[in-house]
C-alpha cells in the first residue's frame, strides 16, 4: 500500500499522470479510504483525471468522473479545514472547469488556488497551481502567460527545496 502511494507521488510530480491515476487506483483497492493520506491520494488522482480527460479521447468521459468525484470530495473537506483543502479544491474546481472548455471560470479558479495557497503559505501547491495555470494557458495558445506562470512555478519549488523540479 505504502509503495502505491510512493509510486503515486513520483509519478505524479514527474507528470506522468496515466502512471499516477493507475497506483492511485492500485493504493484504493488495497483498502478502504479512511486514512490522512487518501486526502491526498484522492487530489492527486483528480488533477490527474482531469488532465487525462482532456487527453485521452474515447476515455475522456470516465476521467471526468473521477475527476468530479475528487471535486465533490474536496468539496466536503473544505467545509471542515478551509486552511488545508481550500487551495486544492480551488484547484480541481480549475480543471474542471478547463475540462469542459470554461476558460474565464477556469482562470479565476487557477487564480484563486494560487492565491489561497499563498495566504495559507503552501509553497509547494502554490507551485503546482501556478505550473497548471502555465499548461492551460499552453493549451490554450497563450505562451507568454505561461511562461510567466512556469516562472512563478519554478521560483516556488525553489523555496520549497524542490530543485528537481524546479
């Protein structure tokens, strides 16, 4: 269980997001979901399902389900903890909306994770909703304001101690 974890975080800070929806999936059936880190687990596979849904065409349907299912999820957590999940709910409710084309909606979300992860000092989510906020505006056919993303990315990890990623 421990290893499908572990093999979920690598795979999913490497953005290898098929590999991490996969031990996502292998960490779930090892037992049932009551423990600290399937938080974490579930958020992971949700940015993961949401980006998979946006890539994978005849599949994209049943990730944006797990995905949603992460959403209503986070939904719930925050209303117990707005300190520790409201970035990340932010953040799923972003890729969601960037999953069925909600582009405006999709930066305000992207905007607000960033910004909660700030307030709440995360450095290290501040990162990843900045890193996210660069690809959608990559996919989106805005380089300029994704690199400026990637930067604030980059500078994040770097505080962080995340040099690999940075």
């Amino acid at each position: 269980q421990q290893c499908y974890f572990d093999r979920l975080l690598i795979a999913f800070w490497s953005k290898n997001y098929g590999e991490a929806a996969h031990y996502a999936e292998k960490y779930r059936e090892c037992h049932q979901m009551r423990h600290f880190p399937d938080m974490f687990q579930t958020f992971y596979l949700g940015i993961s399902a949401f980006h998979l849904a946006r890539l994978e065409d005849g599949k994209s349907r049943e990730w944006e389900i797990v995905g949603k299912d992460a959403l209503l999820k986070y939904q719930t957590y925050v209303k117990f903890s707005d300190w520790n999940w409201e970035n990340k709910m932010l953040l799923l409710e972003a890729e969601s909306h960037a999953c069925i084309g909600e582009l405006e909606m999709a930066k305000s979300k992207f905007q607000a994770s960033i910004g909660s992860a700030q307030k709440h000092r995360f450095v290290h989510e501040e990162g990843l909703a900045s890193e996210l906020f660069g690809m959608f505006h990559d996919e989106n056919g805005n380089k300029e304001e994704a690199m400026q993303q990637y930067s604030h990315a980059r500078s994040c990890y770097q505080k962080w101690g995340a040099f690999a990623l940075a």
